[in-house]
C-alpha cells in the first residue's frame, strides 16, 4: 500500500514522500482495519514536515492531523463498529491508504455526509467549537473579535458563532477582505491598522468586547487588546505571521487582561474518551444541519503529494487541500460541477467550494 514519510524536517514539498509499504494485516480483536477515503493537509502538518510545530514526531514519521474512512474488517471484540461504517479517525499519522487501529481510535459517523467535509472536522470545526462555546462565557447578540476570519477556522468561528446568536467582528489585512467575509456570514469586518480602535467602534457601536481570538500572532496582537473591555480574554491559537506576539503592559496591568494559548492536539489529549467523541459528535452536528461547511481548494492523489504540499503553501490560496489515498470516493464530491466524481477531481486538481484553510 502507499504511505506519505518523511526522514527528515524541512520544506514540506521536498522532505515528504510516497512510499510502497506492506498492508498492515488483519486486526486483532480489539482493533479494526481502515481504508483511509480522505485526509486534509493542514498548517499544523505543514509545520510538523518543517520541524516548527509543538510536538514533533520520531523520524521516520507519517504527517496527517485529519483523516476519514470506512471500515473494511473488525476484531473479534469490536461490537460498536461494523464492517462498512464510516468513521473519523481521531488520532494521527492518516497520509496513507489503510491504518489498522484500536477502535477506540475511531468515530463512526452518518454515511451519507459528504467525505471531504467530514474529512475537515477534526482540526478547523473542534477548535472552533472550543474557541467560541467554551473559551468565555458569551450571551446572544455578544461580540467575538478575531484574526484571521477567511482561514478555516475563521470561517467555522463565524458560521458557528451566527448559529448561536453570537456576532462576530473580523479584522482583516487587506480591504478587499472586507467583502469576501462580510459573504462568507460574519457580522462586521474591518481593515486592521492604526485606526483599528476607531473603526471597531463604529462596526459595534462601542458595544463591550469580552474575547479576541488571534491566528496570526505579531504586533497585531497588541492592537487586539486594546479593543478588549476591562477583564477581557484573548486567545491566541496560530502562528502565522511567524512572529512573536506583543501585548502592551497597561492592557495586562490596568485593563487586566487575560492572554492564553489554545493547542487542539493538547486539549484532546485532556478530555475523556466521552468528552471526545461529544466534541466530534457536536461538530458532525452541525455539519449535518448545514451549519458548518469548508471551502475544497484541490484534491490529489498520495503519489502526487509534492504538488499537494506546494499547492497547499501557496500565498493567498483559499480552501484546503485534500488527499484521496485511494483515488475515489463514493458519489459526487460536495460542492462539485454536477457530475463530477473524486475520480475527475483528482484528475482536475483544482475545484472550488464554499469556506477555507485553517491554524491547526
């Protein structure tokens, strides 16, 4: 079978590789056998390829944050998974065709969801989840500020935060920005620079603001906290900018400011396995109500995984890349011209959709 490694840190395109590796064999009984369907490339496997990420693997390692599948065998203890199931895999290492995996690894999920958008939920829809229902208490009709709104994660914060009433205040760095978000479902957005505070003022009507969200990091964030009323929260969960993050002292010390770091990978590792499948459970969800949907930028194939990771690392690209191990997927893709297949996709590289790439 094909399995994407990589021997080494540095430039994604060029460290990762398609391998021929033996099939993992038949499950034992506690565990079941996975055709991979569908993965995502996200920044975090991005910046695990490149040896700048939090935690980072044992080389040789398999990078892929996100991954779905279906089941094709089960153990002999297995009862809560069936042969066929489709199912999310929650841990790990996915950029390949099949994994033999403890079922306690998997999540099984409606069949008739679309797979690229279940493929996308792990990473951009739980951190969002996190982000906006529990990292500070919000009212209806209450402002959430945040950085980076067109990423993936911006997006699922924006189209969650209309669901739950809650508005949502973008700022961006380009003004032609402005219009793609104001489409994309959130309230206000406005160009950042040094007239950033007048400008929110305007957007909210000087309406209290409790929480920031930041993915971006660098000066920026000391232009956040001076938007942030007197104990507010700012939460910072992306790097990039790939600079250091500032915050003025009298936002700490006077307007006393909370500042604290968000790491998905971390938060999951703390929660039970029930706390888990409820927060994967949440965002299946709303992805079934129509609530949650991510932009699709291109899929490819496993042996094309060096014009995945280029394609993927192109400035100003909107959408996430995914990776077909097994070059087709059950019924049209979502999003896709009427007609065509995964098969066509992966032909074709590029398609478009609806929502985009995302910290991770």
């Amino acid at each position: 079978m094909k399995q994407i490694r990589f021997d080494t840190f540095g430039p994604p395109a060029l460290v990762a590789r398609c391998h021929e590796i033996a099939d993992p064999g038949p499950p034992a009984a506690w565990e079941v056998l996975v055709d991979i369907d569908a993965c995502t490339i996200t920044p975090a496997d991005l910046a695990r390829l490149a040896g700048r990420y939090g935690e980072l693997p044992t080389l040789p390692a398999t990078p892929g944050l996100e991954g779905v599948g279906h089941v094709t065998a089960r153990g002999s203890s297995v009862k809560t998974l069936a042969v066929g199931d489709r199912v999310i895999v929650v841990g790990n290492d996915n950029w390949c065709q099949r994994r033999r995996l403890p079922a306690a690894m998997l999540q099984k999920v409606p069949a008739h969801l679309d797979v690229l958008q279940l493929a996308a939920l792990k990473v951009s829809a739980c951190t969002a989840l996190e982000l906006v229902r529990r990292a500070a208490p919000l009212a209806r009709g209450d402002w959430i500020v945040q950085t980076a709104p067109l990423s993936s994660v911006g997006r699922a914060v924006m189209q969650i935060a209309r669901h739950d009433g809650v508005r949502t205040l973008n700022i961006v760095r380009r003004p032609e920005a402005v219009a793609e978000v104001l489409a994309a479902g959130g309230d206000a957005a406005v160009e950042d620079g040094p007239l950033l505070a007048d400008a929110v003022r305007r957007a909210t009507d000087g309406a209290p603001l409790s929480i920031a969200l930041d993915a971006v990091g660098g000066d920026g964030v000391a232009r956040l906290g001076a938007l942030l009323a007197r104990g507010g929260t700012l939460v910072n969960y992306g790097m990039l900018s790939g600079q250091q993050m500032r915050i003025d002292c009298e936002h700490a010390i006077f307007g006393g400011i909370t500042v604290k770091g968000f790491w998905l990978t971390q938060r999951l590792s703390r929660m039970s396995l029930a706390q888990r499948d409820a927060l994967i459970g949440e965002a299946v969800e709303l992805l079934e109500r129509g609530v949650l949907q991510t932009q699709v930028s291109a899929t490819f194939a496993l042996d094309a995984i060096g014009e995945a990771l280029r394609h993927a690392e192109q400035p100003g690209r909107r959408g996430k890349v995914f990776l077909l191990p097994n070059g087709s997927l059950p019924g049209p893709l979502c999003g896709a011209p009427s007609g065509e297949t995964a098969e066509a996709a992966v032909t074709s590289r590029e398609r478009t959709g609806a929502g985009a790439l995302a910290p991770g």
